[in-house]
C-alpha cells in the first residue's frame, strides 16, 4: 500500500492484508502476528482459507504517521511480510 491510510484519532479501523499472492499449491497461511509501534492493536481475525487476517487499529494522534506490520506463516515455513502506512487525521 503506497498512499496512507486515514485513520481520526477518535475511531478504530480494521485494516485486512491479503497474503494469497504467496500461495501455492498444498500451501495454506497457519499465522499471522501484527505490529504497530504507537498504535493500538484491538481485535485481530484471521480468514486462513483465504489467506487474509484483519486488525482492528485506534490510538493514533493528529499528524503521526504509524506502519502497521503483519507478518504472515505458511504451513511449509515460508514467511512473508506486509505493511501499511497509517496516517492520523483528526476530521
């Protein structure tokens, strides 16, 4: 994701990264662990059949710019990275 995310500092926003571009035959997404320095990570779902995991973000302060990090398992160990850039913006 190049442009950032808007996110107001008053609301939360789930934020999905897809992963099914890493996908091969036999493989499927086993886990994902999320980071995001001065954020507040909430409730985290994962939709592995489809290789995607959702997190649900606050926290963020007017002007901050924040990366949301996700990093993705495979059931054959393969490990892939996504990131986001988070942006506050009070509305």
């Amino acid at each position: 994701m190049s442009e950032p995310l808007i996110i107001d500092p008053a609301e939360s926003l789930p934020i999905t990264f897809d992963f099914s571009d890493e996908i091969t035959s036999g493989v499927t997404l086993a886990s994902v662990v999320f980071s995001g320095a001065g954020l507040t990570l909430g409730a985290q779902s994962n939709d592995y059949p489809n290789a995607r995991s959702t997190m649900v973000i606050s926290g963020a302060h007017h002007g901050v710019r924040y990366s949301l990090e996700a990093t993705g398992t495979f059931s054959n160990g393969t490990v892939a990275n996504r990131a986001a850039s988070i942006l506050g913006w009070q509305k």
